[in-house]
C-alpha cells in the first residue's frame, strides 16, 4: 500500500506568513501608487492654466493677480479641490482622495522677451513622495 502524502501544519503555517508578509509590503505600495496617478490629474489641470499664465506673461510683462486674470478656471472638478492664481503662481489642491496633496507652480521669467520657465514643489514634504519625479527634484 501507498502512504499518503500531503502539507504539514507547519508548512501551511510558513506559507501563510510568507503571503501575509508580502501582502504588508505591497498593499501600502499600491496605495501610494493609486494616489500619485491621481496626483497627474493635479498636474494636467495646472498644465492648462500655465499655457494661460505663460501668455499672460509674454502679452502684459508681469504676472496676472487672480485666477480670472490668467483666464483660468476655478471649478473644482474630480480630484481637484481648488485651483487658485496669485501673483503667477499656482496651485493646486487635492481633494481627501489624493490625501489633499497641494501642487504649487511658481514661474520665473528671466527678461521680458524670454519665455516662462516652470519650478513645481508642495507645501507639506511629507506628501512629496506622491509628486511626479520632475516635480520632486525641484
């Protein structure tokens, strides 16, 4: 007769924590992931107002005031929470879903005739790690 063969409790016991241990490292990955994709739409949506600010700048020399100025919008819209234009600079607010992630564009014009160059950071370093590479080297 055949003995019959099979899994030890020990060895079910091992194989579960091997998954539970994989299970802890890769859940909060994604996570992180799932936000900074969120992160992009931020970023698209001052995409759009830059080109508007940018050609503010080269038409009138100096930064517009408000967001009507740069002839942006201010609607909040999916991930976005706000959208605001002071002095030039934008920023970008996330709503709770993109844990409130704040997106800020500070442009700098070298000479009048010169184009607008971009400088993208956060306000809280904490949540920086959910900024898109060119904006966390910034």
């Amino acid at each position: 007769m055949k003995k019959q063969q099979g899994f030890t409790l020990i060895e079910l016991m091992i194989v579960v924590a091997i998954i539970g241990i994989l299970a802890a490292i890769a859940i909060p990955a994604y996570q992180d992931y799932i936000v900074r994709s969120k992160v992009t739409e931020l970023i698209t949506a001052a995409d759009a107002c830059k080109a508007s600010v940018s050609e503010y700048y080269i038409t009138n020399g100096s930064a517009p005031a408000d967001t009507n100025a740069a002839g942006c919008t201010d609607q909040a819209i999916g991930n976005i929470a706000s959208l605001v234009v002071a002095a030039g600079k934008i920023t970008v607010t996330g709503t709770a879903a993109v844990k409130s992630v704040k997106v800020i564009l500070t442009p700098t014009q070298a000479t009048a005739d010169s184009g607008v160059t971009w400088a993208c950071s956060t306000d809280d370093m904490t949540k920086a790690k959910y900024l898109p590479a060119n904006c966390r080297g910034t």
